[in-house]
C-alpha cells in the first residue's frame, strides 16, 4: 500500500475467522483476507469478494521445535508445500 500513497486505517484487528466473518456480515467493516477464507459467505452472496490488483503477495514459513527433528510425515508435508508453492 504505501509504495501506492495508501494508507490503511485499521480500525480492528483479529486473528480469528469468525470474529472476522461476523464483522463484515454487519455490514460495519471490510477485511483483506484470501477469497478462501469468505468463501462460504461468497457463495451464498452473503459478501463480495473484490480482488486486488496488484495482488498481494507474502512470505510464509512453517515453525517447528528445534528440540526435535520433523517426523517422516510433516518432512513430506514441508515437501510437498515447498515443491507446490515453488512449482
């Protein structure tokens, strides 16, 4: 946003979805949050989904104890998201 002179103004901020949910089903606020995570209120027409352009993009990374190694199944999970994300 700022590299494009916005700025946002946040109001409230939640990490919960369905704190999330609620709030723009008030019709009060609006959220930036991926089409996934309103996609049920989408599709019944409850909400609208407005994309973004440019679209938004972020860095994700999975955490783990460093006490201990990753088990054979949560190694072939990172894998497979690591392979379908760079792919």
């Amino acid at each position: 946003c700022s590299k494009l002179g916005i700025n946002l103004s946040v109001a409230l901020e939640s990490d919960s979805l369905n704190l999330n949910q609620r709030w723009v089903k008030s019709g009060q606020y609006a959220t930036i949050l991926p089409r996934s995570a309103m996609g049920t209120l989408i599709d019944r027409g409850e909400v609208v989904f407005i994309p973004l352009t440019p679209v938004v993009s972020r860095v994700l990374k999975i955490s783990h104890l460093s006490a201990r190694r990753l088990n054979p199944f949560e190694q072939s999970l990172l894998e497979s998201l690591q392979e379908g994300i760079i792919n």
